[in-house]
C-alpha cells in the first residue's frame, strides 16, 4: 500500500483521484450509485481520509501544507458529488413529473350538447320584437277560472268556446268560480290591468289547453302570445302600424300586411291579420295555400266592457289586442308541415333549429 506520509506517493495518489473523479462521479446513474461513489471517495475509508489520518504522522513544519493540499482535493471531489447531486435531483424530478403526468384535458365522455326548442326560441324573437317597441313582458297562470278567461272577457255564457268539447275543466268549484286550463293567453289581458295602471304596453307568452285530437294539425297544448296596449288615443291605425312592424321584424322587410273583419268578443272591431307570404311575396305558393297571404293573429280595439270590466275608464284610455300562436309562425316560417314534429323531441328534428 502507498505510504501517504511520503508526500510524494500522497500528491501522487491525490492528483490520480482528482483526475480520475470527474468521470466517475458523471458515471454515477443515480442518487444511490451516487451516494456510494461519494462514501468511496470521501468517506470513513476513503484515501483521503487515510491521508487526513497521517497528517500527524509528517514533518511538523509540512503539516499545514500537507493539510491544505489534502482539503484542496476533497474540496474538488465534493463539488463534483454535489453539483452531480443536483443533476441526479433534477433529473429525479423531471422522471417524477413524467411518471405522475395525468391530462385533464381528456375528454373521453364527451356529452352531446342540447338546444334551445324552436317554440323557445321563437317565443323569445317575438318577445324581443315589442321589447324593442317598449313593451314589457308578462306571464300569468296556466290554470284560470272561467270569470278571466271568459267573462271579464266579454265572453257571454252561452258561447260555444265555454263548452266541455272545447275547454278542459277542473272538478275543484262550481258556477262563475269554475276553474278551467286557460283555452287562449287573453285572460292575462284582464289580469296585468288589473293591476296596473294604464298605460299598459305588454306581451304575454304561454301554454293554453283545448280539447283537441293530437293530429297533423291540432294539439290539446300549444302556446300563444298575447298582446296588449291600453292609452290615450290608441287607435285601428296604431294596432295596425304595431303589427306591420312585427311582420316585418320576424319575416324580413317588404311584408305587406291585411287586416280582414272577424269576431271575437273582447274586441270591438276585430280583425285576423294577413301577412304577404314571404315565401313567393304574394304571387301564391304551396306555404300560403295559392293565396299571396298567411293569416298570422286575431287583433282587434279592446271592447269597452273589458276596460270597465277591470275598472279602467274607456271615455278615457282606448287600447288594442292581439293574439298569435306560436306554433303557426314557427310552422309557417321554418315549413314544418306537422304540428306533432315540434312535441315528438326527434332530435333529427331538434337539430335543425339549433
Ligand atoms: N284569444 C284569441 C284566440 O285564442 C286570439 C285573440 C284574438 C287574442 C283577438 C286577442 C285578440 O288579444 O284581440 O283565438
């Protein structure tokens, strides 16, 4: 065994471990191997540390130089371990983080997406329609009694929409008092002046039940919306101006609109309004029936007994109404020929309305 107080054979032996340290300390895979190598290299049993215990053995006067050379090597070797240290950490870490990695971006139950329903939507079109003529919108009760849905409404007893084969009664009361699933949107009419005072600018949106055989083109529930405006001076040109906008909001400019005589008994005189068929722009077609005209709505001046009804005053206010169907216009617009297409939740059907 070299003699390491001979300070020859010591420089020797410490220049052979500093040349030899690089590559074996790069050569360390990883933090145990490293570990190891470091205990061989600088440990209990390490040449140096051999050397380190014969320092007392030399000159005195060489000691300190001896002393030095000797921290200057281990110096050397454990900077190497510890910046290979460093690598082997990092590196353990990058493996860690490669190991663990999960995707959240994964999407391997992708949902399939819903959509608003065409009745939905053009619900919402006509509503946004007369908001933007500053009317407001309103909904009431599904479930009325006859006193709205037909006598406030200047509706006489023996009219024949009161009769069982036309409106769906509930057993819960009887006489003026009967509760009934409202037959049209017009009570609400009744209701919203009720309980405001004019002037009155509304539209109500809703479900109405008749007792009607679900076919091509009847359904016992459907949805109507109804509109309203009561104030000073409303007049027939004010009604009509008000429709003309909407049929040319909701079907595109340049529809004409026609307004034929007809009866309903809340309004005096009534009318059922005509839009020109945006589809062949009057020179008729398969979606007006050869006509040149859609019929849209009933409309008509409110009849002075509403207004008295609800306890307005009609020397003072006159005021107009109107109610569409909204499975009409979306049918009519969109050509779905059946009504029962929009109920059946197809969604073949569904998702050409997106
Ligand atoms: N309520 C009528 C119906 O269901 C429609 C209607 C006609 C509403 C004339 C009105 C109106 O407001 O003025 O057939």
């Amino acid at each position: 065994m070299t003699n390491l107080t001979d300070s020859m054979d010591l420089e020797h032996t410490l220049e052979e471990l500093e040349r030899a340290a690089p590559a074996r300390v790069a050569g360390a895979v990883d933090l145990d191997s490293l570990s190891n190598l470091e205990a061989e290299l600088t440990g209990k049993r390490s040449p140096i540390a051999e050397a380190r215990r014969g320092i007392g053995k030399a000159d005195p006067e060489q000691r300190k130089v001896i002393g030095v050379r000797i921290k200057e090597a281990a110096d050397r070797i454990q900077a190497l371990v510890d910046g290979r240290r460093i690598e082997l950490e990092h590196a353990a870490e990058a493996q860690l983080l490669v190991d663990d990695h999960v995707d959240m971006t994964l999407d391997r139950y992708r949902l399939p997406s819903g959509s608003q329903h065409l009745l939905t939507t053009t619900m919402q079109e006509v509503s946004d329609i007369f908001l933007g003529l500053g009317y407001r919108i309103a909904d009431g009760p599904e479930i009325e009694t006859t006193w709205y849905n037909f006598d406030a409404l200047n509706t006489p007893p023996e009219h024949p929409s009161r009769s069982e084969s036309d409106t769906f009664y509930i057993d819960w009361a009887e006489g003026p008092n009967d509760v009934l699933l409202r037959a049209h949107t017009s009570p609400m009419q009744v209701r919203y002046m009720e309980s405001h005072e004019p002037p009155v600018y509304v539209v109500v949106p809703g479900r109405v039940f008749r007792s009607d055989t679900f076919d091509a083109t009847h359904s016992p529930v459907f949805h109507q919306i109804e509109g309203l405006a009561v104030d000073e001076n409303l007049s027939f040109t004010d009604l009509k101006g008000t429709l003309a906008h909407f049929a040319r909001e909701f079907f595109g400019p340049g529809r004409e609109v026609r307004l034929l005589p007809h009866f309903f008994p809340f309004t005096e005189p009534s009318a059922e309004m005509f839009v020109s068929c945006f589809a062949c722009d009057g020179s008729g077609c398969r979606v007006c029936s050869s006509t040149g005209w859609i019929e849209l709505m009933g409309c008509g001046m409110v009849d002075p007994n509403v207004l008295t009804a609800v306890g307005y005053d009609p020397d003072a206010v006159s005021g107009f109404a109107f109610g569409m169907g909204v499975e009409r216009l979306a049918q009519v617009r969109h050509g779905v020929t059946d009504i029962r297409h929009l109920y059946e939740n197809d969604v073949r059907t569904l998702r050409q309305f997106r």
